[in-house]
C-alpha cells in the first residue's frame, strides 16, 4: 500500500451526501439522453480514490470469487488472458460531476465469469472487495449487464495503477463508484451490503439517469 486515506477528501464527500450537493432535481432517459442530468463532459480522466492506490504487480494478482456459487474460483493474470476476451466502448459518469465518452475496454464479461461460477438461486445481490480496502454492491441483474467486465485494458493499452490496474470492474450504467479499481473479491450473497460509499450517504444503486447521487 502507498499513500494515506484521504480523510479530508472522504469528509467532505459525504457532507455533500448529506447537503445533496449537485442535485438538479431532473431526471433524464437512459439510452435517449447521452449525458446524465447534472453531468458536464470531460476529455481528460480524473483519478479517484481514498488516496491508496495499491501496487499489485500482475503476477500476484488474485481474483477469488464465491460465496452463493455452485463452483468458487480463484483466477491469476494468465486465468483470467485465458477467458474469451472482449472490448466494449463504453461512457463514465461519476458522481463528482465528470462524464467520459467513449472509453474502450478490454477484458472479460461479468456474465461470462456468472457462467464459470453458477451463481446459486437465493443470490441476489454481488459484494465486491479490491486491495485498497475499498468494497461496493450490486443488485445481481446490475452486475450481469451486457456491458459489464472484467477490464484490463482502456484503449489498448493495460489500465494503469492509478485508474485501478491490473484489474477493475466496469459497470458503465451506473455512477463509477460502482466499478471498483484493483478488484480482489466478488461474493454473491442474498442479502445486500452496502459498501464503503453506501455506508456514506451514497445512493445504494446509483442511476445517473435517476439522479441516485445520494440516498
Ligand atoms: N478500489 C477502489 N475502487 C474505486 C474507488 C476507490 O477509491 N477504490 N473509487 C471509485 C470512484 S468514487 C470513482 S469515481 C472511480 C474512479 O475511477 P478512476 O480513478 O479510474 O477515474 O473509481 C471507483 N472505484
Ligand atoms: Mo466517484
């Protein structure tokens, strides 16, 4: 681990929870209106995090997935190249106000990885964990859109530490604190866990369209 929480950072990020800070009280429609309602388009790429961005060399990279599976799996970097692999061009909006078009990924599907594991019946819900301690959740439908992977590159080029590498989840119709950067753990569960940002005051599915900034 490098770097310290930014406990300043955390504090004011949940003060605006609290205010409601960004809000326009409009909503708009998914697939009609490109960009979210109070969103504003950037062309470079902010970098956000709790001020920890974890060096994990490729390597010693693990991915263990469980919890309500029929069959666990742990995956290093060669398991997870050994997947059908697929790129999907996709936009970011984060709940900081900044959308990104046209980010293109490569990596393998959630709903390929859903395929390797066999989520039971009862799982309902995906808790996810990565190496800076960070964790989110997703209603499972959520988490097994088409446009859902597991991504190790962003336009062709491996994703950097700091942007979450070697690998992090992209969940793109959603706020981007739902793709966790430096993926560690996935359990399916049937009950749902709010993680670091939900516990916060951030909404607990967090629609763009919807305006779900904050719960
Ligand atoms: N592991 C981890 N993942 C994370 C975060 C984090 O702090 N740790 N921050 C989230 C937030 S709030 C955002 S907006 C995006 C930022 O991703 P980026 O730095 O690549 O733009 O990562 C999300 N995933
Ligand atoms: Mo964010």
């Amino acid at each position: 681990m490098t770097g310290e929480l930014k406990t300043k950072l955390i504090e004011t990020k949940k003060a605006w929870a609290r205010a409601g800070r960004l809000l326009t009280g409009k909503t708009a429609e998914h697939g009609v209106d490109r960009l979210p309602p109070g969103q504003r388009l950037v062309e470079n790429w902010p970098v956000l995090d709790l001020g920890i961005q974890p060096h994990v060399p490729r390597d010693d990279w693990r991915l263990s997935v469980g919890g309500l599976v029929e069959t666990e799996l742990a995956w290093g970097w060669d398991d997870l190249l050994r997947q059908p692999q697929v790129e999907m061009v996709s936009d970011i909006h984060c709940v900081t106000q900044w959308s990104r078009y046209d980010n293109r990924w490569t990596g393998v599907t959630t709903r390929h990885l859903a395929e390797m594991v066999t989520p039971k019946p009862e799982a309902r819900f995906v808790l996810l964990s990565a190496y800076d301690g960070y964790t989110t959740n997703l209603r499972i439908e959520d988490f097994l859109d088409e446009d859902c992977l597991l991504a190790h590159a962003h336009d062709g080029e491996q994703i950097e530490r700091e942007h979450g590498g070697p690998v992090r989840l992209v969940v793109p119709r959603y706020y981007f604190w739902k793709s966790p950067k430096w993926l560690k753990r996935i359990t399916f569960a049937a009950e749902d866990k709010p993680g670091f940002w939900e516990e916060r005051g951030y909404h607990n599915v967090g629609d763009p369209w919807l305006e779900q900034r904050y719960e």
